[in-house]
C-alpha cells in the first residue's frame, strides 16, 4: 500500500498500541483466549438493528453496491453503461464520483429519528466498503469523507445521534475485499492504472474467480497491517458497540490479525466498562468468540448461541439503486419473527441516496416495521426462544443467500418466544377469520404442561375464544384487516 510518512508513522504508532493492550488486558490474541467473550446482554435483547450501506457507489446508482468492481469488469452491464454514461474509463473513473458524492441532504438526527421510530435498537453503517472509500475521518487514508466527497466525518454524526436516542452503535468494515476489488481495471485501459491513484484503488491484485474461496490470492503483510491499523482506528476513535465484518476475512492469511485486532477490541471495551461484539460470517472465527451472521439467510432451527441475520429491503442490491426490486414489508416482519424465535437478531439494510435523503419506500417500511413492533413488541424485545422455535407447512433454507428460495409463511406457519413465564404464540400471518390450529400446543405434544389460563391478542380489545385438546390448541379466528404478523399472548393458569 502506498502510504505517505505521516500515514506511515500513525500506522506504526496504532498497531504499537494494538499490541501493548492485547499484552495487558484479559484477552489475549488466541482463540482460546478469546473465547472468554460473552454476547451483550443488550445485544440479545434488542433483536432489531438497522444496517446502512451508503457511499461513492450511491452516485451511479446502477445495479448495486458492487458498482465500483463491475464498472472494471469488460463486458458487463455495468462496464457498458459506465462507458456510456460517464465516459472511457482511462477519463472518468471510480474516484471521480467522488466530487459528486455531495451528501448535501443528510441529517443524522432526521436518520436516528426514523430508526428509534423503526423499532431497532442498533445501527451498524457501513464505515469502509470493499471500494476503499472511507466515511469516517482516518489518519491512515486520505480518501476520505471528510477530506473528500461530503466534507464531513459521517460516523461520527451518526454515531452522536444514534447514542443521543438510545440506540446502540455499530460499524462495518469491507475492507478485506478490496485486496482485490479492482482487480478488472488492470485488464484494459483504464485509472486503476495510474500510479497518481494507487493509494486509493490498492493493490488490485488478481482475484478469485470464486470470491468465496479463502485459499486463493492470500493478501500480504503490509496489507494485513493496513487492514489492522484502519480496523483498529474504527474501534479507538468511534468506541463502536459492534464491529461487523464482510466474509473475505476468512481467508487464513487474515486468522492472526482477527486474533490481535479481537484481543485489543475487546480489552479495549473491557477499559471502557462497554460491552461489545465482532459479527463474522461462515467460519472466519471459532464459536465462542465473536457472534455468527447469515448473509441474507436464515437458519432452520435454533441455534445456541446467539445469531444474527443480516439481509436488506431489497433483494437486488443493498445500496440505492434507481431501479430497486423491494421485499413486501410484511415478509420482513415474517422473517424477523422466524429469526428471533430460533434465538436470533435481524439487521435489516437500507440505502439512502447520494444526497442524503431516504427513498419514500423505505421509509414507509421502517415506520410500518415500527408501527407492529409499537404493538407486537413485547413479544420480540428481552424474549427468549421457546422448547420449539414453532410449527408450520412452510420450510426454511438453511444458511446465506437463500432469502429468495422460499415460499412466502402463511398463517399456519407458528413461531413461539417466550419471557416472564410468558408464552407468545405468533402467527407469520394475518389469519382473518380463520381459525388458529396450533399441534405443539395440543395436551398430547407434552410441551406445554401448564393450564392456560388467558389468551390475549395484542393489539386487539375483544375476549379470545380458544379450545384446548389433546391434539391442538384452537385459537377462533376474528376478521381483522391487514397481513401482518398477529400475536397471542398465553398466560398459564
């Protein structure tokens, strides 16, 4: 990496420091070590966050996020309509979109508004994507939002907000990625080329023709210790309550720098009396010393311990795009019932646009999410997963990616949470006048011992009629308008 001898010397100084706390602290840069690390309690009780992807990529607003590695990829769509739009590639590149990257718009107290009214009770923002562009102010680098671009440190606004309203705060970083990211601009004409812009494009070394395959075009130690430093800087200057990490990490070359930047994390936090967390994907940590993510995915039954989704509101990109494919609201409700019960959390994606403003539908979403959790909520914040996560005709895929691989849940699909000796029976659909037929409910299932003594249904003011037998558990169905998820409270007699 091309560093001047300031930047040089601050990285120096921050992997120096790295290494002195993870000396004196209760973690150390082993996996065993780490497996001292214990899930927050506030993080398994929030069950809700929001996650932002915004940046450089936002301005072209063409396919999805990964416009900036595409964009040098012959061929492709986003090759073309670059070349159509902006021009040869050797006379506008990626960096130019930088000046255009204005943020004009943006108003973090207006962004941690929406979210306390959303329900969530985190917010992760992307701080580094896999093109390199960082929205935080950094000694490391100076492309930069608050060198370049908007002018201002992004994170930290944010962050103020966020906190201000209660919400935790979390950061990403995609930084491995881009070891690689660019590596389509050295195929053919173009400003990857340019010594002028190395310090921003990278090494744009050859990468994998499979993305997820950790054995190939392993980074080397000066990039490793790039990746640390601008790792570690996110964790000393904005004291995040997550770190979330993109899966690249799980390339072996990364696994000693994972232990001393999780050791330093952590015992950092520790000084600091904060309780914190790393998200990984797929097998970049061991269990028990971070917690696991599923990209855009769910699991098929409970999982001990703790786990999180991590998915946005449209299925075609997670940053904004002019022509986006949006998810229906009332199946992200679904998901986030079906996640919770199975002892997860869901952290939902949003992207705004290049000026700073929300799109009109993703708002609409977040205040509907918001508006059944104002209601339902008792039943997802603090609760716990039941003996079963549920019952129902409509499978599951197990693991990431498989968002789009399912039949939608109807209202024979159940999920249970359970707190204070309270039992939650949800339906992941509206069942109108249909009756609820719930099995594991049935005196025969042996699940359910204790009498019943009431059933309520939140957000609803009528008298419940239920029959209890030895097959099922009938709950009698009342015309009610919307599809939404609906909820049943049971107290045991």
């Amino acid at each position: 990496m091309k560093l001047s001898e300031q930047q040089q010397s601050q990285q120096q100084s921050i992997l120096s420091q790295a290494r002195q706390v993870s000396k004196h602290g209760p973690f150390q840069p082993d996996w065993e070590s780490l497996k001292q690390f214990q899930v927050p309690e506030w993080y398994e009780g929030a069950k809700f966050g929001i996650f932002i992807h915004w940046g450089l990529f936002a301005v072209p607003a063409f396919n999805n996020e990964w416009y900036s590695r595409n964009m040098y990829q012959e061929g492709s769509p986003e090759w073309k309509h670059h070349a159509e739009t902006f021009g040869p590639h050797t006379e506008f590149g990626y960096k130019d979109f930088i000046p255009m990257f204005k943020a004009e718009k943006f108003d973090a107290d207006q962004w941690a508004d929406l979210f306390v009214k959303s329900g969530a009770r985190y917010v992760i923002p992307v701080a580094e994507h896999h093109d390199g562009f960082q929205m935080y102010g950094s000694e490391l680098s100076e492309w930069n939002a608050v060198q370049m671009g908007p002018r201002k440190d992004i994170i930290a606004e944010l962050g103020a907000a966020a906190r201000a309203r209660g919400l935790k705060f979390g950061v990403s970083s995609h930084r491995a990625e881009h070891w690689w990211f660019f590596d389509g601009g050295r195929k053919f004409p173009s400003d990857v080329q340019d010594p002028a812009f190395e310090s921003f494009y990278g090494p744009a070394a050859k990468g994998p023709e499979d993305h997820h395959d950790p054995s190939l075009c392993p980074p080397n130690a000066a990039y490793l210790d790039d990746w640390l430093a601008r790792t570690c800087e996110l964790a000393d200057k904005y004291a995040p309550d997550i770190v979330y990490f993109d899966w690249w990490i799980q390339q072996h070359a990364f696994e000693p720098y994972l232990q001393q930047f999780a050791s330093y994390y952590y015992n950092l936090s520790a000084e600091r009396n904060q309780p914190v967390a790393i998200n990984y994907k797929y097998n970049s940590f061991p269990e028990g010393t971070a917690v696991y993510d599923v990209e855009r995915g769910q699991l098929k039954g409970i999982r001990e311990p703790f786990w999180q989704t991590d998915t946005a509101v449209s299925y075609n990109s997670w940053c904004y795009v002019k022509e986006q494919h949006y998810k229906p609201v009332e199946d992200i409700v679904s998901d986030l019932v079906d996640i919770v019960s199975k002892n997860g959390s869901l952290l939902l994606n949003i992207g705004p646009k290049a000026d700073g403003t929300l799109p009109d539908e993703e708002i609409a979403m977040l205040e509907t999410i918001g508006e059944w959790l104002s209601v339902n909520g008792e039943a997802i914040y603090d609760t716990k997963h039941w003996k079963i996560y549920g019952e129902g005709p409509t499978a599951v895929p197990d693991g990431a990616f498989s968002d789009s691989k399912r039949d939608k849940f109807t209202h024979k699909d159940i999920r249970f949470t359970v707190k204070d000796n309270v039992l939650y029976a949800i339906a992941l659909r509206n069942p109108g006048a249909e009756d609820i037929i719930i099995e594991s409910l049935g005196e025969a299932a042996g699940l359910y011992k204790e009498g019943i003594a009431r059933i309520d249904r939140l957000g609803w003011d009528g008298d419940v009629q239920w029959d209890r037998g030895q097959d099922a558990l009938a709950i009698r169905g009342v015309e009610t308008a919307g599809v939404l998820p609906v909820v049943f409270r049971i107290t045991s007699a």
